[in-house]
C-alpha cells in the first residue's frame, strides 16, 4: 500500500513537471528575444553615437548637434507613416496657434505630397482664394525657398505672420508647366468649425 502511494506521488510529480515544462521554456525563450532585442537596439544606438562622433569630427564645416539629432528624429518618425512627424518647440507652437481657430496668414490647407507642399484647398475669402490659388497647385518655394523636403507644419510657419506683412509664393498650377510668382498680403485667418456634417444620396 506504501509502494502505491509512493508511486502515485511520483507520478503526479513528474505529471506536473511534464506540464510545467513548456512554460519554463516559454519563458526562456521569450527572455532569450526580449535580451536579443534590447541588445540590437544599444548596438543600434551606438552606431548612432558612433556616426554622429565622426561627422562632428571630421565634417569640413562645423555642424550643430542638436541640428543633426532634431533631423535623425525626422527622418526617423516620417518613416513610420506619412503623418507621424517629430515637431520641435517651434513647430509645436505654430500647431497650437493652428489649433487656436485664428491667425495671420494666407488662407490655405496645404500637404506635404511626393515631397513638395501641395494645396488641399484655399480657404474661402481670403488672399490665398483671391489670387487664384486651386486645389492640387504645388507651392515651389515661399519667400526664395524651396519647400522639397519640407514637411506641412514647417510651410505653414513659413506662410504665416502679422497681418500686413507680404510673403512670395511660386506656384505650379495643376497642368502646367511653368512657375508662377504671387504676392500675398497676410490677414487674420479664422476657421470655421464644422458645427454639421449631413451625407448626402
């Protein structure tokens, strides 16, 4: 009667280690990644440290650090989506002030689109729609300078300021083929909020 008990005490051990088992190993394997994940990303960040090092150093100009990591951050969050965008205290300001329903400015919704600021749509009654801007016009350069590469909110900066003041804009109209100058006289913008939106059939 002992030598049963034994056995089945036995028995139940060995059951629950069988059991056990993959959980442990489980365990070891998902440590073993979570380890080599985190050990990728240091190799990763010092490689980082290591390219930033050796263009601070050798670079035939004097570069700015936090110039070079505000634009790695960039590069590194308009490579997720075409909307995740790193903004910096500047860029953060210009949003909020967006945000506020009214400023100076010209009058228009624009988009970063196949790496140029392209217009969504002039706002109406404002100098943007006066002077004839349209949906899908390329903005080439604001006051001189090309916005290839800009993202929207680093354009919008650009286009806006004190009431008054005038800003130059080069257009491409859709389907066309030549660049066309415009000077803008900013106003105070104000947006309408959209208070109903009813589908039509």
């Amino acid at each position: 009667m002992k030598m049963k008990n034994t056995r089945k005490f036995w028995g139940v051990v060995l059951l629950l280690l069988i059991l056990s088992l993959p959980l442990f190993l489980g365990e070891n394997v998902a440590r073993s990644q979570a380890r080599k994940s985190e050990e990728a990303l240091y190799q990763n960040l010092q490689l980082f440290s290591d390219v930033l090092s050796v263009v601070q150093t050798n670079y035939v100009e004097e570069v700015d650090s936090k110039k070079l990591i505000y634009g790695a951050l960039k590069g590194m969050l308009s490579s997720l989506d075409p909307y995740s965008q790193f903004l910096d205290q500047d860029l953060y300001r210009e949003l909020e002030i967006e945000t506020e329903g009214k400023f100076g400015g010209v009058g228009m919704t624009i988009t970063s689109k196949d790496d140029l600021i392209t217009v969504i749509s002039p706002i109406e009654d404002t100098p943007a729609f006066r002077s004839g801007i349209r949906p899908h016009d390329k903005i080439v350069r604001i006051d001189g300078k090309m916005t290839r590469g800009m993202n929207s909110t680093e354009a919008a900066r650009l286009l806006r300021g004190e009431p008054g003041t005038k800003v130059e804009v080069e257009i491409l109209h859709e389907n066309a083929s030549e660049l066309v100058k415009i000077n803008l006289v900013r106003e105070m913008i104000k947006l309408k909020s959209v208070k109903r939106v009813q589908i039509l059939p």
